[in-house]
C-alpha cells in the first residue's frame, strides 16, 4: 500500500518524468524502475533519488551489473533471486547503455521482473530506447510492476526556465539576461549548466545573479575578460579589441560567450549606448573610427559567425568575429555578407 515502505506490485503502467518521480517515491517505492534517457544529468538525478529512497526503507545492500554483448543472464538471474547474507533488503542496478537486451537476454529479463520478491528493488538503467526497444515485452513488465521514467532532453526555448528553477534550489534568483547568457554558454548540456551555476554559488554568496555576476564568474581565471572586449567594442578601438580577442581565443574561452560579448556591443552602440569607462584608456570615437557599416551588416556577420560556430556555414568563427569587432570599431577589411532577415 502506499507509505507503507516496501516493494510491492502495482497493477497499472506507470510513466513518470523525473520531476513526478519524487512526488511518486514518497508515496510508494515499486519493485522496479526503468530509466531511460539521453540526458546524463536528469537521468543520474533519478536514479539517485530512487537510491536515496530505498536506502531510507533498509535496502543496505547494493549491486551493480553491467550488461554488455554476451553477458550471462542465468547468472544474473541466479544472482538477482539468492539470498543475501549481509542485508535483508538489496538495490540490484541492471546497466543497458544500448537499451537492447537481445532475444534472449530480454526472456531473461522480463522474468527476473515478474519473480521480484519484496527484499529485492531493481533499478534498470539505460540509454534511449526506439520505437522497437519500447514495445519490447521486458519493458511492458517494468511498467506493469513498477515505472518507467523517460528523461527527455531540455529544449533550447526551455533552458532559461530550467535554469531559473535550478537558481531556486541552490537558494538564489537570477535576472532573465543571465540566464539566457547561461544558455547561450552551454548551449544545451544540462551538467555544465549546472556545473557553472554551483561554481557561480561558490565564488559568490549574493542572493541575486545578473549578468556581471555571470561574466565575472565565467572570466575569473582567464588573464583577458569579454568586459574587456566589450568595452573596447563600445570605444572603437579596433586594436585593443583585437587584442583581447586574440588573448580569449588563446585561453580557450567558449566561442558562445565571447560571440554573447560582441553581440552585446552591438546592441549597446544601436541603443546609443555613451562611451563606457571600462578602465581602460581609448581615444575620442570621432579621432578613431572610420566610416560606420550599417546595423543591417553588423547583424549579418554576427549571423554568419554564429552559423560558422554551430558547425551550420564553412569558415572560423574566430576569424570572422574579428571581421565583426573590425568593422563594429570603423575599420571595415572585408565586403559585409548579406544581411538575413533577422527579427
């Protein structure tokens, strides 16, 4: 029944995501839980929070298999049903990188779920699985006596949002620029956002997370700072900016914040942004600068270096941001490409 700690059988097919499970594990923990997925961090989370649970209900005992091309199922099946001699309770963790089980090992597999006793929790674990792979006899088992939780992928118009629930947890809000910056930096991979937002957490106590924060925590052990870039950009001072373009690029800074740098120029100089005091010393705009491109241009280089960067246009990305901070300080060397349409 729930709440009433063990594991015990459940009738019905049960989907959960990993943000029902929590709510499912307090209420009940199955005989088995199938996770499934291509995303690392959500899927590891899962898994440790049905760890966590059976470790609260006496499950003291874990083991851990991995299942590979040639492994022998009847010794996991014999291992799986021995009794154990050191814990009442085992978790046994089965691990399907490839999600298929075979003809065979899935025979074996789907009676190893049907003969779970109630001192025993398996845990399968898995990559994505197909369309074959989901109608495949072992995983209708796992839904019938226990859960499968898919793990999906967050979707790139999604990803602030999540990381603004994941500023929540760690006890701090954070700006909405921020956030899509955080966004554009990871462009996706969910454990290194998280990843920069406890590193953030660490280098900085403060409640609130805005841009500055941001930058000052992704720049903090490089000798060159994209506020320096930035602020040679808004100067004119193609030389200075050429420099620390150079100096990133030479320290492995990510393509996405330095591109988010620029970009971020060329929106200030649109809205008319003053000469900004960046601690460094440029000369007047007027005594520097040369003819001006136009936006329209400025915006279809960004373009095309953040199409180079993706993999999506041939050529280095590097190369033509330096064409951009060129042209963004008066000093055009190349004809513009042609302007998409850009919102």
């Amino acid at each position: 029944m729930p709440g009433s700690g063990g594991a015990q059988a459940h009738p019905a097919r049960l989907k959960l995501t990993p943000d029902s499970l929590a709510r499912q594990l307090a209420q009940q923990l199955l005989p088995v839980y199938l996770i499934s997925g291509d995303e690392p961090l959500l899927a590891g989370e899962a898994a440790d929070a049905v760890r966590a649970r059976a470790r609260q209900l006496q499950f003291t005992e874990r083991e851990v298999h991995f299942i590979e091309r040639g492994t022998d199922w009847d010794a996991i099946r014999g291992a799986v049903a021995s009794l154990s001699l050191f814990a009442a309770r085992r978790l046994v963790e089965l691990r399907l990188p490839s999600g298929k089980a075979g003809v065979g090992g899935g025979r074996a597999l789907t009676r190893i779920i049907e003969s779970l006793g109630d001192d025993v929790l398996l845990l399968i674990l898995t990559g994505r699985l197909d369309r074959d792979a989901q109608s495949a006899d072992w995983v209708s088992a796992a839904e019938r006596r226990g859960a499968w939780v898919s793990v999906w992928p967050v979707q790139a118009e999604r990803l602030p949002a999540w990381l603004e629930e994941r500023c929540r947890r760690l006890g701090f809000t954070a700006e909405p620029q921020a956030l899509q910056l955080l966004a554009e930096r990871t462009q996706g991979n969910l454990l290194a956002a998280q990843q920069e937002l406890e590193k953030l957490k660490l280098l900085d106590e403060g409640s609130h997370l805005d841009v500055a924060r941001v930058l000052a925590g992704t720049s903090s052990s490089a000798r060159f700072d994209v506020n320096e870039l930035t602020g040679a950009l808004l100067a004119e001072d193609a030389a200075g900016a050429l420099r620390v373009l150079s100096g990133l690029r030479a320290e492995g800074v990510e393509l996405p914040l330095v591109l988010w740098a620029v970009v971020r120029a060329l929106r200030e100089r649109a809205a008319g942004a003053p000469r900004p005091a960046w601690g460094m010393r440029h000369a007047p705009r007027s005594a520097r600068a040369g003819p001006r491109l136009s936006q329209r241009a400025l915006i279809a280089r960004a373009a095309r270096a953040d199409a180079m960067a993706k993999g999506r246009a041939f050529g280095d990305a590097w190369d033509e941001l330096a064409l951009l901070a060129a042209e963004l300080c008066g000093r055009p060397a190349l004809a513009s490409p042609v302007a998409p349409e850009l919102a």
